[in-house]
C-alpha cells in the first residue's frame, strides 16, 4: 500500500481535530509542510484540446479561480471531511452560502418553511429578495414541531434553521426535522454556524445541506469573511454550478486563512464552551430576567443540546429589567469587550441584537423569536474567564 493510500485510510477513521489538521495535504509541489496560497486568477493548459476537456469537465483540473483554486479546494476538502459530508462548496461569505443554497434548489412556485430564530439577514434576503421571484417563506417557532409539519404544503421543497439559534440560543430537533423534511420530498438545510462541526454534526442526523459562516468560529480570529455548504456531492454540484455563473467566491487568501483556522478549531471551541458555561451560571444569580445558554440544566433544550452536540458553544446571551436602554448602558459600561456584532472571536464580543444583527426586523418578528429589548449577546471568547467576569460586573453596576 503507498503511502498516500495509507493516509486516506488513516483520515477516513481519524477524529475531527485529526482531519482539521491534515486532510487535503498536497505536498505535490515543493514538499511543503505548511499550505501555500494559489494567488492566480487562471491557469495555463498544454493546448487548446487541454483547456477544452478542463472547461467541459471531461479532465479534471484547475480552470479558473472563480470556482477551481487550490487552497479554496483544501479548505473544502478539511470542512467536508470534518462534517461528514461527501464535499463541499466555499462561498465569499455565510450569507452567500445561503444564497447559493437557495439559487440552486429554489424557483418560481416553490415554498420554503423557516424557523422565527435566524439571523436577522438571514430573513430579510428571503422576504426581499427571494420573494419578488415568487419563492413563499413561512416563519414557525423552532422548536415547535407541530408547527413545522403543519406549515407543510405540496409545493414546500425547502426546511431551514439555525441550531442553536441567534441569538436566543434554542435547539432544534435536527433528526426530527429531517424526517418532516423527507416526508415532504424537501431538503433540510441547517446553519451549524455557532456549534461548527467540532461540537455538532447535522448531517449525520439526518440534515440534506449544512452552510457555515465560516467568518465565525472557523476563522476564530475575526480576520477575514467566508461561507461554506457541505452536503453530498450531487447536491454540491449544484451549489458550485451556482458558483461557477454567479461568481460569490472565496479568495485564495480568506481561504488559507480559514483553512488555518480548521486546525486550531476544536482546541478553541473546547475553551469557548468552558468559559460561556462559567459566564452562563454566573449570570444566573446577578440582576437579569432571563439567561439563554443550553448548557444550563433549566433551559428548555438542554437534554436535546445534549444529545446531539458535544458541548453547548460560546454564545450567552441575557435580558437586563430596563429595556434597550439598561441594554445600552450595561454595554457602554464594559472596557474589555469588544462592542461589535460578529461572534466567534478570540476575543469576546458584546452586541444589542435588536439593534444591530436584527435591528431590520419588524418588532413583531423580534418578539416571536424572543429577541427583548433588554437582551444582550455575548460571544465569549478565549481571555481569562475571571476577567471576563470583571467586565460583565461593571456593566452590571452602571443599572
């Protein structure tokens, strides 16, 4: 057996932090160690009948940077194997990664059941864009599994959601929603954004599509934008069809980045569930309404978190008594935490979700995915825990 058969069989039995590391090592060029960047926009052939059969997909190889690169491919390759699934297919970013996914499955006619809880974008590309092409969206609460069977009608091709959710943190059934979805000849499309594949795997529970914000967790360092949807490879093939004609791609660069980020992922999420667990049960006993956080034995998704994710994730969010205006000065009062929207950073971020990630949804759309006035988000990130602790504090005592 050679050696690179060896090493396929390896990885296929290898845990994730073990394929984060080496799946897609290509040391055909100068036997090197570390990843390099393909910084081209196109490639040379031997001859015209060579370029032909490339652009016709009768030989494989590199055609073009919109959709074949070689540090694009490896990062795919890694995020593939790390989900289970049979490819995937990188995007510029998470919202063109669901993009791709609803311009390839999607057309005139068909419906498509959401879950209330998304990211605010999520629901506004969906509603203003998407609609206008006569594709109908229905809104049902996450967790309600009634719901999601009733919202079924004969034209429904599509189910979509986030587990945990944005930020309220509530878990879906993903297994269930499977086999609503297959029962309606639909896809079940899950967002794996806040759990990565390190903490949960949608596919192996029954999910059709996973995308990713790759921005997030997979960079973990705030550094650069990336979407991804991994699925089986005839599904792939229409997201990178997709791709190859509309042109939302990932750069060389963001995805050496994030391929960089893949290796350290699961040490760090293992960090960021150990600190937002301390965080969460701290919160429990300050001067808040509620806190969100599946890893708390009171919260309502708790035993589901359990069993279908490893760990419960970085994102804690809580409601202050007070409204928007508590929320707002809890926040100013902070000095350590980065005020900002984005997650999934190093360092930890703190953000007023009805003002920013979902700050374009009608308050109506706010109060049935739970989003309060007084509730803030934070990603915690891989500083001292005690310190972080210090930072809430003081938010706490400007109220």
């Amino acid at each position: 057996m050679d050696k690179k058969t060896q090493l396929a069989q390896a990885l296929a039995q290898a845990g994730a932090a073990t394929k984060a590391i080496r799946t897609g090592a290509d040391r055909s060029h100068e036997m090197e160690h570390a990843e390099p960047i393909f910084m081209t926009s196109s490639y040379v052939f031997d001859s015209a009948e060579d370029a032909a059969a490339r652009f016709s997909g009768e030989e494989p190889g590199n055609v073009y940077s919109r959709y074949t690169n070689p540090t694009v491919r490896q990062f795919e390759q890694r995020l593939a194997a790390m989900e289970g699934g049979e490819a995937a297919c990188s995007a510029a970013s998470g919202m063109a990664a669901i993009m791709a996914v609803a311009m390839a499955f999607l057309q005139a006619g068909d419906h498509v059941i959401c879950s209330q809880s998304v990211f605010g974008s999520t629901t506004v590309m969906f509603d203003k864009y998407f609609a206008k092409f006569g594709v109908e969206f229905s809104y049902v609460k996450l967790t309600d599994l009634t719901a999601w069977q009733k919202a079924v009608k004969p034209n429904t091709k599509m189910l979509f959601c986030e587990s945990p959710s944005n930020p309220t943190a509530e878990v879906a059934d993903i297994a269930a929603l499977a086999e609503i979805a297959n029962q309606a000849s639909a896809r079940l499309v899950v967002d794996n954004c806040f759990c990565t594949p390190v903490l949960q795997n949608p596919l192996a529970l029954g999910a059709h599509l996973v995308c990713h914000s790759a921005t997030k967790y997979i960079d973990g360092q705030g550094r650069c934008l990336g979407g991804a949807v991994v699925g089986n490879q005839a599904d792939i093939n229409e997201v990178i069809g997709v791709m190859r004609s509309a042109g939302p791609t990932l750069s060389p660069f963001n995805a050496w980045l994030l391929l960089k980020g893949l290796e350290t992922l699961k040490v760090r999420m293992n960090a960021h569930c150990a600190s937002a667990q301390t965080i969460a049960e701290w919160l429990g006993s300050q001067n808040v309404e509620k806190v969100h956080y599946a890893g708390l034995v009171d919260h309502s998704g708790h035993e589901l978190a359990k069993r279908q994710q490893s760990a419960f994730g970085g994102v804690v969010s809580f409601v202050v008594p007070g409204g928007k205006q508590s929320a707002w000065k809890f926040i100013n009062a902070t000095c350590l935490m980065s005020i900002t929207a984005n997650l999934g950073d190093a360092k930890t971020t703190i953000t007023h979700p009805a003002s920013t990630s979902h700050g374009r949804w009608t308050d109506e759309m706010r109060t049935q995915a739970g989003i309060e006035d007084g509730l803030i988000r934070i990603a915690v990130g891989l500083e001292d825990v005690e310190d972080l602790i210090a930072d809430l504090t003081r938010g706490f005592a400007a109220l």
